[in-house]
C-alpha cells in the first residue's frame, strides 16, 4: 500500500517539473555526486536526455529501494550502474522496462517521501548541457535544513576555536589580489589577516550566491530556481556594500558554476571558499534560500559555525536586520551549521537563508525586485554594524 500512495503523492510534486515529449528520448549518460553545501548532505543523480521526458517515483515497503521511471526513454549509456555513497544512497541502476526506462536506487536505511526530490531540468546552451532529470535523496539521520534552534541568539556548546587572541584591527587597505577561482596553480593561503573592527570603509567581503550553473539548488512550486534568487540579491548587495566603502568580491556574477560543470561537491565548495582566501576577505557571506517537504514551513535564519569568536556576532547583525522582511513566516534565529563553507572559509562567515522557495507565498516573494533590494539592504546594514564592534 505504501508504494501505491507514495507513487501517487510523488507524481504530483514532480510532474509539474516535467516536460513531455512525443518521441522516444535517449539517456546518453548518468552521473553522481554528493553534494555537502546544503545543511543536509545528498546524492544527487542527473541523467542526460536526448528530450524533456515525464517521470514518476515510488518507494517499496522496505523504503530502501525507490524507483524512478523516465516515461518513453531508451539506454543509450553504458554507464547502467555506479556504485555511490555508502551513507545516503548505495548505488543506481537502469533498467529497460518496455518503452520506460527504471532508475532503481537503494539507500542504506529507509526513506521517505520528503526525502527526495525529482526534476528535470532544460537544455542549456551557455553551459553546452542537455536535457537532464535530476534525483535528489537527502541523508538520513542528520538534522533537517528547518530545524529551529531559536531565536534567543545564544552562542551554542559547539565552539572549536582554540586561539582567543582577538586579531588587530589593519588601518591600511592589502593591495588588490589577483582571484582565480579555478586555478591551480595559485596558491591558496594558510591564513588570512581579517579585520573585525573600525566600520566598513576599505573592508574586504566575499559574497558568494549559492548554486549556479549545472545545479539550481531548490526548486519552487512554480518553477522558480534558487539559483535565480541568490544571483540578483547577490548582485544588489555588492552594490551595496560598495557604496558604504566595502571592497566586494564574487565567487560568481553569472549563472555559471564556480569550479566547473559537474564538479565534485568538495570542489565546487572549495573554489568558492577559494575567493574568499586569496582576496583576503574579512569576511564571507554565501547567499542561499531554504526548502522543505511542507509547504507551509517559512521564515528566515542565518547559519554559522564558530571557528572564530567573531562567527557568531556576525550571524546576530545580519539575523537582526533580515529577520522581519515583511511577507515572510518570521525569525528562525541564528543556527549552527556544519557546512563545507563555513567550516572551510579562514575568516568569519555566514549563511542566509532567505525564506523558502518551497513556500508559494514565499516563492512568489522572491520573484520581486524590492523584496531582493530589501535583502541586500538589510545584509549590507547587519555587515556594517559588525564592523562597528
């Protein structure tokens, strides 16, 4: 019974999603990569078409087997199998099943329906990809994106920070660094020299706008990409920030993937990491926008994880000034995150979530001009007052 009603409640998320054709579509690849820049880890499959295609899902009683069909697809790869993440999804494989096409996925431990995600995505000429159905299937076991730790903005038991020493203030501005994100052969500091004090005048900050390029990050019930969202918010708060003095670097300012298409996830978050190191920023703010199984779920929430004493101060300002845009289902606080961005960035960081793309009020937000200008004013006012001390 379960496979019946989980098949029926998958088809409606995800066929809103689907284009159909009215030829048979070849798959002519299939690839994996699991993707750590979201609070909860997932394997992401993508499967390159010849076509749009519609598709449907199922999960078996056991919930350790779901199976996606791609609707009038033939194998045209010889990729028919990979052996993935032991820890979220085990391995993928295709199997022709008449005129569809099967994708059989087994997870090490049962899932459920808000637990993956399937969309397709359209043929992109800039970045020279094709039609492509993307899976997503999140771990389980580890703390949902939406989990409230409140908004009192009390500095978690979860500190890692070993050097106390508060770092002096420079009334000089380094020189203009040379950033090339996806170099190799530049050689990416040990240490950066951040400031934290004496206002924003001549402070260096990298933002970077989350997804980009071959991954659009969440996707809204009307087709609305996040990829769509940080890029414009992102783009208004550089404005911003260099109108009150700040230098301002990007880690993108197109929609292009920072380290290249179908990089690995520790690749891809370590070239955006990257700007951030060889700019010498003082600090480093990655835009992003939430998304649930509920659609009702809404609000925003800033996320840091405390490798310096100032991670945290940097989370309360800019929480504090984003957190009561108008539309939006209220203040989820400042949270600890684990994330790759954070964790790795040498200066403080932090991580916007700006609403839910999930949400349709929200959603519909999002899409508006003023709201992004709000965002980037009110990011821009939170990064001012911490330097302020």
């Amino acid at each position: 019974m379960r496979k019946i009603w989980m098949m029926l409640l998958l088809a409606i998320v995800i066929l809103p999603f689907s284009i159909v054709s009215a030829k048979s579509a070849e798959i002519s690849d299939m690839y994996w990569v699991t993707r750590n820049d979201a609070p909860v880890p997932f394997v992401r499959v993508v499967l390159n078409l010849t076509a749009p295609v519609e598709a449907s899902a199922s999960i078996d009683k056991s919930g350790t087997t779901t199976t996606v069909k791609l609707k009038n697809t033939k194998i045209k790869t010889d990729n028919k199998s990979l052996d993935m993440n032991p820890k979220i999804v085990k391995s993928a494989k295709l199997d022709q099943n008449g005129k569809a096409t099967d994708v059989i996925l087994k997870t090490p431990s049962s899932i459920d329906v808000g637990d993956i995600k399937v969309f397709s995505l359209p043929k992109d000429k800039v970045n020279n990809k094709p039609d492509r159905m993307v899976i997503d299937i999140q771990q389980k076991g580890v703390a949902p994106r939406t989990t409230y730790y409140g908004s009192n903005k009390t500095t978690p038991s979860v500190a890692v920070n070993t050097n106390k020493s508060t770092p002096k203030p420079s009334a000089t501005v380094p020189k203009k660094p040379v950033v090339i994100p996806n170099s190799t052969t530049t050689p990416v500091a040990a240490k950066v020299d951040y400031r934290t004090s004496g206002g924003i005048e001549g402070k260096i900050i990298t933002i970077d706008p989350g997804h980009g390029g071959t991954d659009p990050g969440a996707i809204g019930p009307t087709g609305l990409m996040e990829k769509n969202v940080t890029l414009p918010i992102s783009m208004k708060l550089k404005k911003a920030l260099e109108a009150k003095g700040a230098k301002v670097y990007m880690t993108r300012t197109t929609d292009v993937d920072v380290y290249g298409p179908n990089a690995s996830g520790p690749d891809e978050l370590q070239a955006r990491v990257d700007v951030g190191t060889r700019s010498k920023s003082d600090l480093f703010i990655s835009v992003h926008i939430n998304s649930f199984s509920n659609p009702s779920v809404g609000g925003i929430a800033t996320y840091y994880y405390e490798k310096t004493q100032y991670d945290t101060r940097l989370a309360n300002r800019i929480q504090t000034t984003i957190a009561d845009e108008s539309g939006f289902g209220g203040d989820r606080g400042i949270q600890p995150g684990n994330l790759y961005v954070l964790r790795r960035s040498l200066m403080p960081a932090v991580l916007v979530e700006l609403g839910f793309i999930s949400n349709p009020k929200e959603e519909a937000l999002l899409k508006k001009d003023s709201v992004q200008q709000d965002f980037a004013d009110e990011i821009a006012s939170g990064v001012e007052n911490y330097f302020r001390g």
